[in-house]
C-alpha cells in the first residue's frame, strides 16, 4: 500500500508539473488511496496494540490521530469519490 500511494503521488505530481489535464484527478486519487490506506493501517495497528494503543502518549494513539486527520485534512474522501466521480462523468459525456 506504501509504495502505491508513493507511486500515485509522484504521478499526480509529475501530471501537475507537465500541466496535464488529468492533475485533479490524478491528486484526489493519490489522496484517497492514501489517506484511506494509512487508516486501514492505523486501525490494525490499534487491534494490535489493544487496550495500550489508546493511552495519551503512546506512539500507535498518536499514529492514529494522525491517520484520522489524512482523511478529512484537504478535502474529505467523500470529496476526493465525487471530483473521481465527476471527471468520468465528465469524459462520458465528452
């Protein structure tokens, strides 16, 4: 999951460098794939770790309220769903 979202963002990067149409979309699914793959993995992580995860200070608490942010920080996956859903909507219709 690591190197996918890695490899979307330097995508989504190089699309917007070489100003290609498709840089919106490319970004909001670099966005939703690792923003949604970064809390799989932190909610993993806090099973693993049980009751300890939870504790104020411990490293997996703080992965995790980082994770929670990834997903709504710049636009919710919501968001990122409907401007995916709107760009091929858009290309249907074209």
């Amino acid at each position: 999951a690591n190197d996918l979202g890695r490899m979307l963002a330097y995508r989504a990067a190089w699309a917007m460098e070489q100003q290609d149409p498709e840089a919106p979309v490319l970004t909001a699914c670099a966005k939703l794939f690792s923003s949604e793959s970064v809390n799989e993995i932190a909610d993993l992580a806090m099973q693993v770790h049980g009751g300890h995860g939870y504790l104020k200070g411990a490293t997996v608490e703080r992965l995790y309220r980082d994770a929670r942010y990834a997903v709504i920080a710049y636009g919710t996956s919501e968001m990122q769903r409907a401007a995916i859903a709107r760009d091929s909507l858009d290309k249907f219709k074209a």
